[in-house]
C-alpha cells in the first residue's frame, strides 16, 4: 500500500466480506489504495497514526472509512465515536457497514456522527454491488471540502459569533 494517498480504510473482521468489499472495489476502478483493519484497535491506531502506523501523517486521510460494528478488541460504535470527536479526523467520511438490524445501533450510529449506515446484504452479489455503489458515491460523486478550506470556514464561522 502506498503510505501517501489512501481512497479507503476498510475496518472489517470477517474475511469473506473483506474479499467480496475488495473485490468490488477493485474491479469497480473505484479505488487503488486500500487498507484493511481487522479491528478496532487497529483501526484507531491507522486513523491516529500511532503503534504500528507512527510513519502515517495527519496529512492524509482516508477518503472513506468502511466499518464494521461488531469487532475485536475495541468495537465499531467506539471507533466511531473517537473518529467524530477528534477535530483532525471528524471531517473523514464513515459508512457504517453492518449486519445489525437493531434500530438502536442506527440510532446511536448517526448520534455520533456515521455519515451513512447500511445494512450488509446476506447475497454476494447483492454485497458486491452495494460496496461498489458506495465508493462510486463517496470517491467519485460527492464534493467533500479541502481540509485547509474547511478549517478556514470554521474559523470565519466561529469568528462571526
């Protein structure tokens, strides 16, 4: 993986969704560098560029944040939350990817800030085209602000007041 540019961080446990998420991806041209985290405590460490991922900069962020809910070792619903609470990283898109169907886990997903919140489809094709669509969303359609750009509006924002 290349340390500089990365499009996705794919914070998933099971491998056979791993596969299918990469695999979409990938044969999409939806994106180059992707990084799989197998739990949350990796996924922290990667986002926050600390442990093992001490050489990664603030500089650049993952375009999208795939995650899982149920994981080892810290879950997804705390990842989430450090993710949104942290000035440098809150701006990052995070796509809720879950098999819950507990309404709570929605709830309490968009309260601490998930961008989007899908349920995974149990059909491989359905999975495929889902993950697909969300990176055609995320990489390719939606406008997210520069990082410069939107600590000035905040600022202008802030000083307005």
């Amino acid at each position: 993986m290349n340390s500089g540019k990365l499009d996705i961080l794919l914070v998933e446990d099971n491998q056979d969704d791993v596969d299918l998420a990469l695999h979409a991806l990938r044969r999409g041209k939806l994106a180059n560098n992707i990084f799989v985290a197998r739990d949350g405590e990796e996924a922290l460490d990667f986002i926050f560029c600390r442990g093992a991922f001490t050489q990664r900069s603030f500089d650049h962020p993952p375009k999208l944040v795939l995650l899982d809910l149920k994981l080892p070792k810290v879950d997804g619903m705390e990842v989430l939350k450090q993710v949104k609470s942290d000035p440098r990283t809150k701006s990052i898109p995070v796509v809720i990817m879950t098999s819950s169907k507990e309404e709570r886990d929605l709830v309490a997903s968009y309260n601490l800030g998930a961008n989007s919140y899908i349920q995974k489809p149990v059909d491989f094709d359905q999975f495929r085209e889902m993950v697909k669509t969300i990176g055609l969303y995320w990489l390719v359609i939606n406008q997210p602000p520069a990082v410069e750009g939107s600590q000035h509006l905040a600022g202008l924002a802030y000083d307005r007041r």
